[in-house]
C-alpha cells in the first residue's frame, strides 16, 4: 500500500542546514526533555523527532508495511531566501531522495523546487524528473502570488512536458485573526490549499496543462466541501466562466487528494464527489497531525502516476 503523503529529512539536508544556519536562521530550541524544535527563519517552528530523520521509522510505525512517497518538509521550502540559496538547498535535497529511491525500493520521491523562481524550478523539476523522482512538492504560491498566477507559467510548462506531479502543499496560514491556539495549522493549513486549487480552477490552469497530476494535501482543504456553492455560481455567472471547460465538480473529479482527513465521514464525502479513482493513501507522517487509521482499503491503491 502506498502512503502519498509523507515528509523525511535526509542526513546530507540535516548538515546543510547545521552549515548555514547562519544564513537560513536555523534554531534548535529544546522544549523540553524529549522535545527540541527546529526553527527556519523564525516561522514554523516543528518537533524535530527522529522519525523524520531515519527511513527505518517509516515502515515501522504502521503495522501493514507501506511504500511511501517522500517529499521535503514545508519548513524547508526556502522561498523567502535568496534564489541561490534555496537552489543550493533544492540540490541537496533532491539528490539524496534520488540516493534514497536508488537504495530502498520502498521510497519513491518528491523534489522540492525554488518556486520563487519559477524559470530555476523549471530546470530543477526537469533534472528531478530525469533521475526518477515523480515530481515536486510546492507550496500554494509565493506571497501574494498563487500557484494560478502566470508567474509559474515556466513550471507548469515543464510539468506539463514531463507529466509531473505537483503536490500542493500548504505553509501556516499568518493571517492574523487566527493567532490563536492553533489555528493557523487547524484551519489556515486547509484553507491554503482550498485558495491555491480553487484559483488553479477558475484561472483556467486545468484547462492550460492537461498533463499535470495536481495532488492536493489533507483531502484538498475546503474545496470539495464548497463544490455546490462553486457550481451554482458557475450557473449563475456564465459570462464570468465562459472560457472554461468543464464544471467545477469536473475540475474537482480530476485532482488527487491524499486522505489525511481524519474523519471516515469526510472521507466517504470526497470519495462521494471526487470518485474512488482519485483519493489515494495518506498519512503526513512524521508530522504531529498525521493519521492512518482510517479504512485505507476503500482508496485508490495503485494510482497510474505512481
Ligand atoms: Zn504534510
């Protein structure tokens, strides 16, 4: 059984960090005993236990032996770095998923991309593509910039040529009315991605690159939830959607969503609107949130792009 959604940091990455935590503001701060938390630049700071860290942790902490697809953690997206910094990181990065995949046929892998520049990203998707890997891990944009802004056009021209996956996957959202407890990994996380494939719809991207697998992490956030409100505006203001193809519950059908819902109720949902074909295994493991107790035997196993 494949587990889509997963997050690993290789050794060679653990040391590029130590040798420029200067340069990124990198901090290990103990919480306490057991707890040191690992902080890049003052955002985001995670619980740094060694599940992330040792491939061995992967198999051993579900009892069915799984095949997992592994991508970098988000912490370590470095868009907000100088181009050539985060491309160094990128290359470090990549090559040991690329090392790991060749190793242990258990791991298949996700590059991670300097998504600020979407001309670099292109390149390093394409060399990732080339050594093996399925395609990319993004986050929903860069700043103001959603994935859907013609600012990413480079990339998704290669990812449409190569067939990539890109995983979209959500940061915290900042938005200040969730400054509390833990909102902003509770609920900014799923809305970051209902606004990344929300726009990817009604911008037209579906329609401009056919070939691209869009996986949306933790069950594509609100989005099939609000499919019916989408819809009955599609209806509603035709002029304003007359350039696209298909209807909403259409692009919805045609992401993947990994299953990292929590819910069997939400998830017997999106297999409801999305279909059985495109829901497939996940858990976000090693992340705090992760969870793979839910019925895995009713998803899509063995999707085609893997
Ligand atoms: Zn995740």
């Amino acid at each position: 059984m494949i587990d889509s959604h997963t997050h690993f940091i290789p050794e060679q990455v653990q040391q590029w960090i130590e040798e420029n935590k200067t340069l990124i503001n990198a901090k290990w701060i103990k919480k306490n005993e057991q707890t040191t938390l690992l902080s890049i630049n003052d955002k985001w700071a995670f619980p740094l236990n060694e599940n992330f860290t040792r491939t061995q942790s992967f198999t051993a902490a579900y009892s069915s032996f799984r095949k997992a697809l592994v991508s970098p953690v988000p912490q370590l997206f470095l868009y907000d770095q100088p181009v050539d910094v985060t491309s160094e990181l990128v290359q470090v990065y990549n090559d040991a998923l690329v090392h790991l995949k060749a190793k242990d046929a258990t791991f298949e892998g996700l590059a991670t991309l300097s998504l600020q520049s979407p001309e670099q990203a292109a390149k390093e998707l394409e060399q990732a593509i080339q050594q093996g890997l399925k395609g990319a891990i993004v986050g929903p944009g860069f700043g103001e910039r959603t994935l859907a802004d013609s600012f990413f056009d480079p990339l998704f021209e290669a990812a449409n040529a190569t067939q990539a996956v890109l995983f979209v996957h959500p940061l915290l959202h900042s938005d200040p009315r969730l400054n509390h407890s833990k909102l902003p990994n509770l609920i900014g996380v799923p809305w970051e991605t209902t606004i990344a494939a929300a726009n990817l719809i009604v911008q037209g991207v579906l329609d401009r690159y056919p070939n691209i697998t869009f996986l949306l992490a933790h069950g594509g956030g609100f989005l099939p939830y609000q499919i019916g409100r989408m819809s009955k505006g599609f209806q509603s203001w035709e002029n304003e959607f007359a350039k696209l193809q298909r209807t909403p519950l259409e692009y919805a059908a045609s992401f993947y969503y990994d299953s990292v819902l929590w819910d069997e109720r939400t998830l017997d949902y999106l297999l409801e609107i999305a279909g059985k074909n495109q829901v497939i295994p996940g858990s976000d493991f090693p992340f705090e949130l992760n969870d793979w107790k839910i019925d895995q035997h009713k998803l899509n196993q063995t999707p085609s792009f893997l």
